[in-house]
C-alpha cells in the first residue's frame, strides 16, 4: 500500500500483511523505489494486483485565472494541474512498474485504475480532475491490447459518490439514495479479481442502487469513422512499428 500520507488501515491490517511505503505518486523516483520495494517483499510469487487509486480534485480557486477571476493587479499565474499529475501520471507510472515487474517474474498480472463519473461525463465544478479521469477512460482502453499478450490485463472503474475523506463535505448534503456504500464498491473490484476470462480494457461504472455497468466507447456516428478507429490499426502499425 502506498500513500502521500500514513495510512490508518496499516495498524489495523498488521505489519505482517501489509507493507506501506509513503509515495508521491506523480514522482517516477518514488514510485519506482516503492514497486521495487513491493516486489521483494511479495517475494518469487511477485506482484499480482495493482489498484492505481490515488487521486485528488481541483483545489479551490485554481480556475481563477482562467475563468477571470484573478485579482486584476495580480500576475496571472499558471493552473494548478496536480489531478493530472497525480490521479493521470501517477496511474500511467504505476501502471508501467506493475508491468515490468509482473513480466520479470513472467507471470500474470490485473490492474485497475481508477477514474470517475468524471471520466465519462462533465464536471464544471472540476474541469482538470474530469479531465484526468477522461485520460484514465481512454488510456486504459488504449493500453490494454499491447498488454494482453503478457497476460496483464488493465481495467478501468468508475466509482459513485462514495463516502471517503474526499467526499466528506458533501456527506449528508447528496441524500443518500445517491451514495454509493463501500461494500458495493469492493463488490465491483471483484468483478475483476474473480474474472477468469482474461477481461482487459474495460470501464466499469459502478452506481449507488448496488449495480455496476460496462461502458463501451461512443457509438459510431458513421461507417468512415467506424472503419478509422476498427479498421486502420493495420496501418498505424505499419507508419509506427506498433504490434
Ligand atoms: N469517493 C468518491 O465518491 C469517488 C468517486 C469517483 C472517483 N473517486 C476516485 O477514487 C479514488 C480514491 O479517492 P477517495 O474518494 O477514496 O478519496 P480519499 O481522499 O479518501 O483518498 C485519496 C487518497 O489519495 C492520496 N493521495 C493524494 N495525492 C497523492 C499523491 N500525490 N501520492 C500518493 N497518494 C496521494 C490521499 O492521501 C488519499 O489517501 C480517487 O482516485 C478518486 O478520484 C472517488
């Protein structure tokens, strides 16, 4: 398990089953040094499951500048983007160590990473945290086939409103019709803990009425841009050396 900050769950599951390493996901270094860790602690069965979960949202006022609202003597200063750093970088790193690691043990490997309502659908409120979880969205359906081959399959989850530390100011707001439980939460990990089918880049939205849902990418609006996304693969592979 790894966290910015310690995590309570490490007393309560004990220090013989869990290892913690403090990480900042969105740096290379640390998240390199944190896999490396985990693998020898895993020992020869190595690592079997990543859970790429760390995230945080737009902080407040980091629209400022853009939407206008910087105080008119203030430089205007750049956007705060660390839901692209942490919750899109953070997962793309963590997805490539998982990989190296499970392919140098040459076994198999399930990765979920986590997006949002927000990577399907907008979010005003916070553009560059629906922005990360879009690139999860797309990312994850794009990934997976180069990783099938190596027995890795990535999937993406798209949580409801769940009650968490990022969510507690608005618990007891949103009625709780709309509140997604843990339980159901951790029903929809096993959806693809338990898959035995090798399933791989797909995006499971999960909803607080105990139900989840595969979404598939848009429909096609025609049959050119059908053919360009189904059928072109063999060209693009062709121009750039992609398998
Ligand atoms: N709770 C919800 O309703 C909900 C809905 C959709 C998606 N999500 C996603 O679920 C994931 C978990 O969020 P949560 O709701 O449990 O919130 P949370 O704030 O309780 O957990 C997020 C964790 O990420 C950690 N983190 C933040 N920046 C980090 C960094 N740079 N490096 C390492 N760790 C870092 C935080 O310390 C925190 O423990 C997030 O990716 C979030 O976007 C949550």
């Amino acid at each position: 398990m790894a966290d910015i900050q310690e995590n309570e769950a490490v007393t309560e599951l004990g220090p013989d089953n869990v290892l913690f390493v403090k990480t900042d996901v969105a740096s290379w270094e640390q998240q390199r040094a944190l896999f490396t860790r985990a693998d020898e602690w895993a020992g020869s069965q190595g690592l079997a499951f990543l859970a790429a979960n760390a995230g945080l949202s737009d902080p407040p006022g980091s629209l400022d500048g853009l939407v206008g609202k910087a105080k008119a003597d203030e430089v205007v200063t750049p956007p705060t983007v660390d839901p692209i750093q942490v919750n899109l970088l953070g997962a793309i790193y963590s997805l490539q160590l998982f990989a190296h690691f499970v392919r140098k043990r040459g076994r198999a490997g399930k990765a979920v990473l986590t997006s949002s309502g927000a990577g399907i659908y907008p979010m005003p409120s916070h553009p560059a945290y629906a922005a990360s979880k879009h690139a999860i969205v797309g990312y994850t359906r794009s990934i997976a086939p180069s990783l099938k081959p190596d027995s890795i399959a990535v999937n993406a989850i798209l949580p409801g409103f769940t009650p968490s530390n990022m969510t507690a100011p608005l618990l007891g707001v949103i009625p709780d019709q709309y509140v997604t439980s843990l339980d159901t939460m951790v029903a929809a990990y096993d959806v693809f803990l338990d898959d035995d089918s090798q399933m791989t880049g797909q995006v499971l939205e999960v909803s607080a009425s105990k139900k989840w849902h595969f979404r598939d990418h848009p429909t096609y609006p025609d049959e050119e841009i059908r053919w360009l996304n189904e059928e072109s693969a063999g060209f693009f592979a062709k121009v750039f050396g992609l398998a």
